[in-house]
C-alpha cells in the first residue's frame, strides 16, 4: 500500500541529518545535463526503482565514468556541492557528513585540501557541513601515502577517514596505524564494512581500527557475535537501504536487515550513499522503512535523533532537533 500523505509530510518536516554520503557519488545529473545537454538530456536508466546493479564493479564504474566528467577542479567540486547541499535543505537536513574520494590526487592531481575547503564552503546557511577523506584499501601508494600523512598532520578542517573500496581487497598493513594515528590527530574514524564483505570485516573494523562509525554494516546480520560486538562498543551503522537494495545487497526492501539493528538496540542512521547511483532522497530513505518495514513515526523520528547524537554540533543543535521532533509527535 502507498505511503498516505501525512506520513510523508511527517517524514518532510523531521529535521534530518546525512552521515554516509560521498560527493562523486552526488553529482547532479542536471550539471551533466548543462554541460552535455544532448549527451545528458534524459535521466538516467539506473534511477528506475527495479533496476539493479549486478555487480559492485558495474556501480563503481558506471559512477566513476559519470563523476570524471565534471568534478575536475576545486572549483567544480565547489560548485557541486552547492547543489547537493541545497537539495539536503530542501528536505530540512541539518547536518552533513560527507566524504571525498583520495585517489583523485594522484589519478587528476587534483589538490585534496582545495578540495575539501571548495566542499566545505559550499555549504549553505543553516546547514553543517562536515568533510572526511575517502581512502581505499589499496590507497598507501608511493605517491599518495606521504600525502595522506600530511592530511592527517596539516588539514585543519579534515573531520576525519573513511575507509572505502572493494571489501575483497584485504586490510593492508599500514591501515591500523593510520587510523590511530588520525585518532590522535583528533580526526573522527570511519569505515565501509558489511556491504559486500562478510560480518567479519565490521568486526575488523572494530577491533582492529577502533571505529564506531560503520558504514552499512548490514551482513553483520549474518554472525550473532558480530551483533553482540556492535553492542557492547556502542557501534553506530550509517545505513543506506535504498543503495542496499540497488546493489543487491538485500534482496528486497522487506527484508532489510535495519530492523532487526533497530530492534536490538543498535544506533542506526539512515542515509544516502550516492544519489546519482540510485537516484533516491533522504526523503525517500524514510519512505521506504515506513512503507516495506513497518517503521512508526515514533521510530522514523529517533533514527533522525540518531543522527543528531552523534552529530559534531553545539548542544544548542542538537536541543533544537529534538525539541521539533517532539511537537511533530505530539502533533499525531
């Protein structure tokens, strides 16, 4: 059955926050459209809702194929971002978490902290907009190890590290002490486990680089143990569902395993991940778990107080979300 329209009103009115979205990932199909109007003139067949991806090598290059054509320069992420940070104003998001892909350094030799100052700086009144660095498993190369050493060392407005790329690729050597050594540079830990590799790898991430931002973490579902870990540290899974079910993750939305997390206990966000891959909203995060997973309101407003919990922001933020949320329950 449809989602009745004052569910989504609801949902449209719930101050929000965004903690697992990677900027390549967000390009705005209607800056595609500008500069190639007549290469970009139809929205893409990946936005249909049955499509999905059959491989996460077909999604990441068809992403990537897609993300070189714009973000070039500084100057293009700048103006990148202003648009995805208007569309999450849009849909009365507070606080942003976003990520931007390190290899670009090295692949376009492009300047990883004009890079993040353009995305920082782009974000517009009333939203908070806070910058990790994306570094694949295999990132520690010769060329770009010495410049992920100054990141940590230098970059004043670095919020943290995100652990991103192919989960079949295993932990290197040099991962674990790079992610301390952000840890006591003050930067905040983050890692993609549990998309595509086993329940193991979000227990990996949690002993072995002390991270309690998992990024998906949804096949930690497949070990009790795993679970078990995730609670007793206090984990935080930063859910995306909707990329979930494109990449075929999970096999339908119903069968999502974030109710069972929210069940148990387990601190869940949701999020986007990457909405030019799947054209979905935030919005549409919410819809989906109202719709295919019997989400109440009460319980759609605390994954939202989720986000707010662990949000970088003033007390007075954070008191102001919550204080929302409670007249828009109260309202019925």
């Amino acid at each position: 059955m449809p989602l009745d329209s004052e569910t989504k009103a609801f949902i449209q009115a719930l101050p929000k926050t965004e903690t697992h979205l990677h900027v390549e990932g967000c390009l705005p199909w209607e800056l595609l459209h500008g500069l190639f109007p007549d290469e970009f003139a139809e929205n893409p067949h990946f936005w249909a809702k049955d499509f999905r991806y059959q491989t996460f090598e077909e999604f990441e290059r068809t992403l990537i194929e897609h993300a070189i054509r714009w973000f070039d320069s500084p100057e293009r992420y700048h103006e990148g971002a202003k648009v995805i940070f208007e569309k999450h104003l849009e849909q009365n998001v507070r606080y942003v978490e976003t990520s931007f892909h390190a290899g670009i350094m090295e692949l376009l030799k492009i300047p990883g902290e004009e890079v993040l100052e353009a995305i920082r700086t782009a974000a517009p009144e009333g939203l908070d907009v806070h910058v990790f660095l994306g570094i694949s498993r295999n990132a520690y190369t010769p060329f770009l190890g010495p410049v992920l050493e100054d990141a940590l060392e230098s970059w004043e407005n670095l919020a943290g590290i995100d652990l991103h790329g192919l989960e079949t690729l295993p932990m290197e050597d040099w991962t674990p002490d790079f992610w301390a050594k952000a840890k006591a540079n003050g930067r905040k830990l983050k890692a993609h486990a549990g998309e595509f590799g086993p329940a193991e790898n979000v227990r990996e991430a949690i002993e072995k680089l002390n991270v309690r931002r998992i990024q998906h973490g949804v096949r930690a579902v497949e070990d009790p143990s795993v679970i078990e870990l995730i609670k007793e540290v206090d984990a935080t899974l930063d859910i995306c569902p909707i990329s979930n079910l494109k990449l075929k993750v999970v096999p339908s939305m119903a069968e999502h395993p974030v109710r069972r997390f929210f069940d148990e206990g387990i601190r869940c966000t949701l999020n986007t991940d990457d909405t030019f891959s799947f054209g979905n909203r935030l919005n549409d995060e919410y819809e989906a778990l109202a719709e295919h997973l019997s989400f109440t309101r009460s319980e759609l407003a605390q994954l939202a107080r989720n986000g707010f919990e662990l949000a970088d922001v003033e007390p007075s933020v954070r008191q102001d979300a919550n204080r929302v949320i409670d007249q828009l329950l109260a309202q019925g």
